[in-house]
C-alpha cells in the first residue's frame, strides 16, 4: 500500500473512531447498560483502540537519516 493510501486509510479511520466517541453513548446500543458501567466500559475499549492505532502508527515510522 502506498503512503498515500496509508494516511487515507488512518485518517478515515480515525475520523470514524471521533465521530463513534460522539455518537455510540447516546445511542440504544449502550441504553441496556448502567450508565456508570456502559460508560466506564465505553472510553475504556475506546481509549485501547485508539493506543493499539496510535502505536501501529508509530511502530513505522522512520526518520529519512536512518536508513
């Protein structure tokens, strides 16, 4: 996969990722759970998903002079 197509796919994903943070609690999804429990739970699987993308991110990331 190209560079190009790379930042595409990580910034549609994380553009994603921003908009479930804003819209997945208020929907029926999370209604069944206690709302301490659903939310605790909610930012927890969040907050993971973001930190595993962040390091697949950085995990490839080279200076130019490395090489």
């Amino acid at each position: 996969m190209s560079l190009q197509k790379q930042r595409y796919f990580w910034v549609i994903l994380f553009f994603i990722m921003i908009l479930a943070a804003f819209i997945l609690p208020f929907t029926s999804l999370m209604n069944e759970l206690y709302k301490v429990y659903g939310a605790f739970l909610f930012w927890n699987l969040f907050a993971i998903v973001v930190i595993i993308c962040l390091g697949l991110i950085t995990a490839k990331w080279r200076d130019d002079d490395e090489r």
